[in-house]
C-alpha cells in the first residue's frame, strides 16, 4: 500500500506540474495574442527622421509663344493692293517683296501738284517785281512833294502866326494860311502812310505766296515718297504673321498691310500665374518650356520680365520668359515649369506631419518604453516653430531634432500619449 501511495502522489505531482506548465503557457499565449489583438486596434502610423536640405519651389502654368519684335506698316493713303506675293508663315529676307500697290493715280497727282506749282512760282516773280525799287518810286515821288509842300507854306504859316499873336495880321487871312499848312502836313503822312502800307501788304502778300511755295513742294515729296509704294518690302529676316488686305482689295490706314516676326530678336514664351506664385521666381530664374507640337518639343529658357497683368492688377502677373527661338514661327501654345531651391534648413519633415492647436503648431514624436512582452509605442505632442515650406516638405525652427521620430501617417485620430502600432 505505502509503495501504490507514493505512486499516486508522484502520478500527482507529475499531472500537477503538467498543468502549472501549460497553464502558464496558455496564459502567456493569451496575453500574447491579447497584445496582438490590441495592437490591431491601436492606430498605425509611419515615421521619419527630419533631413536637412532646401525647399524646392515650383511655378507652373501655360501660356505662348511671342515674337520679341513684330514689324509692321500701315498706309497712310488708300491704294489697290495688284499683287501679294507672300502668305502667313513664311519665311522672309530683308528687303524681300512682299506686296505690289497700284501708284497710277499717285502719278497722275504729282503731275497735278507740278502745275500748280509753276502757277505759285510765277505769281511769286510777280509779286517780288511789285516790291521793286521802281515800283516804289511813285510812292517816293508822293512823299517828296508833300514834304516840298509843307516847306512852301512853314515860312508863311510861322509868319502870319507871329502877326496874329502880336494883334497885326487879320484872322482870316490867318486862318486861310494855317489851313494850308496843316492840309501840306496832312498830305506828307498820308503820303507816307500809302507807302509802309504797300510795303506791309506787299510782304504779307510773299510771305503767304512763299508758304503757299513751301506747302506744295512738301505735298509734291510726299507724293513722290508714295511713289516707292509701288512694292513693299521686309524691313528684316523674318517670318510673316498677318496680312490683312488681299490681291484687288484697298489697302487703307485702319490696320497693318502686314505683320512680320523679326526673327533675329528671338521669341518670347508669356504666361499668367498668381501674383503669389509670381513672388516665388525672380529674373534671371531658368524655365522649362514644353511646346503643344509633334513629341513634344521641350524648350530652356530664362525669365527676363515680371509685371502686373493688365487686365488683373493685383492677383494676377504676367511672366516673360526668353526662349530658344530655332524653328518657332509665334504663337505656338504650351506648359511652363520653373523650379527654384531656396536656401538650406537643418530640419524638415513632410507637411503632412504637422498639425495646428490652439497654441499654433505641433507634431507628434514616437516615444518608446519597455513592457512586458516587449517595447511599446505611444505619441508626444511637440510644439513647433516653422518657417517656409514647398508642396511636400516644411522647415522646422525649433522643437524637434533630426534624431527624433516624427510621425507622417496614420490611419486614425492620434491624440497626446496615445499608444500606437508602429508600421515597418
């Protein structure tokens, strides 16, 4: 009996420390998968470490190519366009015909103008004989008689005055006398006054016969000027961008005979950003130019010009960049992307990891304790100063390090101190 007891007790024992075993292993499991469990419910985020580096600015926007200098010439006159001899988009030389006029009717207004400029020129000759010294003779001989008249009378007029005053000479007589001198004196001015105002006249008269003179030679070079209307020529190399009156038609002065790209100024590429996106670049900055053509056609350029969109002023500008010109006519459309680094920070992290309280800007850090079944993850808010940023990054002033753990993602709402399961 005693050896069948102590077989019991050892069958005992054994079935009890069997059963502590697995007790202890099912109890590990179960907070095991418990922990598993938990972790699945906890949120999940991803982390980095902040970098240092630059920001990258990016502008982009569409808009088209322009010629830098556009030449173009509008008549003054009406005048039948006979013969075009270019069409839009070709390619021209300096000095290249471009457009035959009719100058018939010019022709036949020089011949007109030369008339009556002969007329002018004769009545000229007549006047200049009129102010000759012949001419004024009878004028002269007028004043010298009337000046000899009034001397025949001073004497007599001066004595009989002397007579009168003295209570001598009869007042009648007195009186016949001084009217005979003052009428002598009366003729001399009016003899003199005849002369200057033939003079004046005679003047006035050449002045404006001489103006008269002046005014149709001026007419007679302009028409003569028009005469070289009879072909129109390219003022450069250039391509041709408008013509605007066709073969029989008349060309007038209410738009351009034509439009021509000089194509030694080169091309321009305009486009119209938002004035914010406009503070970004600055001249001189390079562009990317992709043109709307056959693959593609990809273009450098630089930008040479930033000003306020007339239409827009003040949200919108207007950005004139300078292209490669080779093969360009004008007016080709495209996509515009200007990319430019600002200076370097010692900390950035995506923006998507900052957050805004009402305190201002945080981020939250992942923090790390040991448990029992390992290490656990949970959140630290962390107040943040920043500075500038781009589409994906923002830098970081002060707050975190580049040590630190900042998370960028999660797949829910996180709040200060919250446990997290940390995505590999």
């Amino acid at each position: 009996m005693r050896v069948n007891t102590e077989t019991a007790n050892s069958i005992r024992k054994k079935i009890t420390g069997k059963a502590m075993i697995v007790f202890f292993v099912f109890m590990i499991l179960l907070t095991f998968f418990s922990n598993t469990i938990n972790n699945f419910s906890l949120p999940k985020v991803t982390v980095e470490n902040p970098g240092s580096g630059s920001l990258v600015k990016e502008v982009t926007g569409t808009g088209t190519v322009r010629p830098n200098k556009v030449d173009e010439y509008t008549l003054n006159s009406q005048l039948e366009v006979k013969e075009v001899k270019v069409k839009v988009g070709d390619q021209v030389k300096k000095d290249q015909v471009l457009f035959a006029l009719d100058i018939d009717d010019i022709e036949k207004q020089i011949k007109d103008e030369e008339a009556r400029i002969t007329q002018k020129r004769l009545n000229m000759e007549k006047l200049l004989g009129q102010n000759s010294k012949e001419n004024l003779l009878n004028y002269d001989k007028a004043i010298n008689l009337a000046k000899q008249a009034i001397d025949n009378t001073e004497e007599d007029y001066e004595n009989q005055q002397k007579q009168y005053e003295n209570g001598v000479a009869d007042i009648d007589e007195y009186k016949a006398v001084k009217k005979t001198y003052d009428n002598a004196k009366m003729d001399y001015e009016i003899a003199l006054n005849n002369k200057e105002k033939f003079l004046k006249d005679i003047q006035q008269d050449i002045q404006n016969a001489q103006i008269d003179l002046d005014i149709e030679e001026r007419t007679i070079a302009e028409l003569r000027e028009k005469l070289k209307l009879k072909e129109i020529t390219a003022p450069a190399d250039g391509t041709i961008q408008e013509i605007n009156f066709d073969e029989g038609t008349f060309a007038n002065s209410s738009k351009p005979l034509y439009k021509l790209s000089e194509t030694a100024s080169g091309f321009e590429f305009v486009t119209t950003v938002d004035s914010t996106s406009a503070e970004l670049v600055s001249i001189g900055d390079a562009a990317t130019i992709v043109l709307n053509m056959q693959n593609g056609d990809v273009r450098q350029g630089s930008i040479k010009e930033i000003k306020d969109n007339v239409q827009q002023v003040g949200t919108k500008k207007d950005i004139f960049i300078d292209i490669q010109s080779d093969g360009l006519l004008g007016g080709e459309s495209g996509s515009v992307e200007i990319v430019k680094n600002t200076k370097n920070y010692t900390t950035l992290v995506h923006t998507s990891a900052i957050g805004q309280n009402q305190t201002g800007s945080f981020v939250y850090v992942l923090r790390e304790k040991k448990g029992p079944l390992g290490n656990e993850y949970y959140v630290q808010a962390v107040s943040v100063s920043t500075d500038d940023s781009d589409s994906l990054r923002s830098a970081i002033l002060n707050g975190v390090s580049n040590f630190d753990r900042v998370i960028v993602s999660t797949d829910k709402p996180l709040s200060d101190g919250m446990r997290v399961y940390l995505k590999n």
